[in-house]
C-alpha cells in the first residue's frame, strides 16, 4: 500500500533528479587533454594575430595541446614578441620566453597554421611544455585541469614576458582582460 508520505518522497525524488540532470546538461562539457613527445613542431616563422594581439618568433618549438574536439591550443617554447592593442587603450608589448595559447579547436588553422611546420619527437620540448601547461593552463578557460572550448573568435595567450613576468592576455571580438599574476593586478579589461 502507498501511503501519501510515500509519494510525496518518490514526486520530491523525481523532481530532484530532473533538476540535476537539467543542470548538468547546461554545464560546459571540459575535456582531457594530452600533450605528447612525438607532435613536436618546429616552425621558423610564427605569426599569430587576432583581435588586436598579435605574437611572432623566429625558430619556436609548439607543442599542440590536443583535446577531443582537436588542437586547443599550444606551448610555445622561444623568443619571440608580443604585440596587444586593446580598444582606447594604449598598446602593451614586450619579448616572452614561453607561452601557452587557447584558442577554439575548429579555428586553429587559422590561429596557428601548423601546415608549414615539421614535427619532429622531443622529450625535452615535451618535458618543458607538460611541466608548463600545469600553472599555465589554469589561467583560462579550463575546469579542474581540463579544457574548455574557447568561444569563435577567441585567442587567449599566457606568457611569461620579460617585463610583465606571468601574463594573461584574453581577447575575443569585442572583449578583452590583461591581467599579470606576477603583481596579482588586472591592467587592462573591457568593462
């Protein structure tokens, strides 16, 4: 016999297991990602540029940073420059040594051709990267380690820049945070 306590408590469970599956399906989806010793590229000539930040180097070592929806992003190990000029404000721009950029798997040949690049097996190159992706990729657009897929449009680039120490420059259209976790101080943002 079913009591009225009874359905009460079977309705509340019910209920309660449709909120939660509810919220969990609007929850953005963050996927494992893999860097490995064997995709290794080389490229003599990098130039990225979207959305008013723009990074080149002559001879950078690029370890895709691999998820199941593709190339997220990347370390990149080198000397290169750094160019950033948000709107109405004025422009940042120095070397880095080593930086991690994110953008949306679906635009990455358009972020970071890789086409002209030879990939090549560097254990010291994926050493450096793996021990780099761990503070860097916490920076953006990551849950508990894992990626989150960056919005279209969006480049986000983590640097460690001679004058700025630990860098984060995030842009996307009409967007755009610069904040320096070495002075704990956001710079730049849009709002």
């Amino acid at each position: 016999m079913i009591t009225s306590h009874t359905n009460l408590l079977l309705v509340t469970t019910i209920m309660l297991t449709a909120c939660t599956v509810s919220v969990a399906e609007d929850a953005p989806v963050a996927f494992p990602i893999t860097l490995r010793a064997n995709d290794v590229h080389l490229l003599t000539d990098l130039n990225v540029a979207a959305n008013g930040l723009r990074l080149t180097a002559k001879s950078v070592t690029i370890t895709p940073i691999r998820c199941e929806k593709g190339i997220t992003g990347c370390i990149l190990l080198g000397d290169g420059e750094f160019h950033f000029t948000p709107k109405g404000k004025a422009e940042l721009h120095g070397q880095f040594r080593g930086a991690l950029l994110r953008f949306n798997p679906d635009e990455q040949p358009k972020m970071l051709p890789l086409d002209t690049a030879k990939v090549v097996t560097d254990h010291g190159a994926h050493a450096m990267s793996s021990h780099l992706v761990k503070p860097l990729f916490n920076h953006c657009w990551q849950s508990n380690g894992k990626a989150l897929i960056p919005d279209s449009g969006v480049l986000a680039v983590s640097l460690y820049a001679k004058d700025y120490g630990d860098l984060l420059i995030s842009t996307g259209s009409d967007t755009f945070v610069v904040y320096n976790f070495s002075q704990r101080k956001r710079l730049y943002a849009d709002k």
